[in-house]
C-alpha cells in the first residue's frame, strides 16, 4: 500500500496531514469496534460523496431482523481525489468482506486504475431498506 499524505488543512502555517495508512488504520479500528456479529443482523459499509464540502464519508449501517436500522459514522476523508480514495478502499477490502456501497457519486466518478464507474447503480443520499 502507497502511503501518500494529504494536505487537511493549514492553520496560519501549521500544516496537519494523514497518509492512507493512518485512514485506512482508523477505518479498520471502528469497523472492528462496530461489528459485533449479531445473529441475524446485516452488516454494511458505506460511502457516500458529500457535494457540498468535497468530503467521503464513510458509515456502518446496522440492521437488525425486525428492529430499526442504525447508521453509525466511522471516519471522514477531506479529499475529492479518487486514487486516494482507492487506496483507502483497498485497505478496507483488505481487512474485511462486508459489503461496501457507495452513494453520491456522479456520472464521471471512476475508480482510476479500472475506468469503472464508481456508483453503478444509482442512489441517492438515503437509501431505503427495500434497496438491500
């Protein structure tokens, strides 16, 4: 894994700046600590695009068989570059198996090593129970 850092944000000269191993650490570290392995409980991972501030978020829903589902945040990325957040995803999928969607993402978002469309079926924000 490529561990290239990225500018968060400079406060009157102090520079603070994550590499993708430190996201993908954090990532990893709150999905353990939210997957619980409930019977008969579904597990999701989710990435959504926020348009408004350029950020990728990233949240657990959990829904359990007859109870309301929950969306629990876990991280947030403050970078619109799609390799970098490949990379975090790639992290990810090493860690895990639980299904990833991703919602948000436009028409021109593909995964730069691919050329595949990002969000291949089209979601909004929300998605219902009825799309799982």
């Amino acid at each position: 894994m490529i561990a290239k850092s990225k500018r968060l944000f400079d406060n009157g000269g102090e520079v603070i700046t994550m590499s993708v191993a430190q996201d993908v650490r954090i990532l990893n570290e709150r999905i353990d600590a939210a997957f619980r392995r409930r019977y008969n409980t579904r597990y999701v991972l989710m990435a959504s695009k926020v348009q408004a501030d350029g950020a990728i978020s990233f949240f657990m829903n959990i829904s359990p068989k007859g109870h309301r589902r929950r969306s629990l945040p876990l991280h947030s990325l403050n970078t619109t570059d799609l390799t970098y957040f490949e990379q975090v995803i790639a992290g990810v999928r090493a860690h895990t198996n639980l299904t990833i969607f991703y919602c948000g993402f436009g028409p021109k978002d593909y995964w730069p090593s691919t050329g595949r469309l990002i969000e291949t079926k089209r979601r909004g924000i929300e998605i219902s129970p009825l799309d799982w």
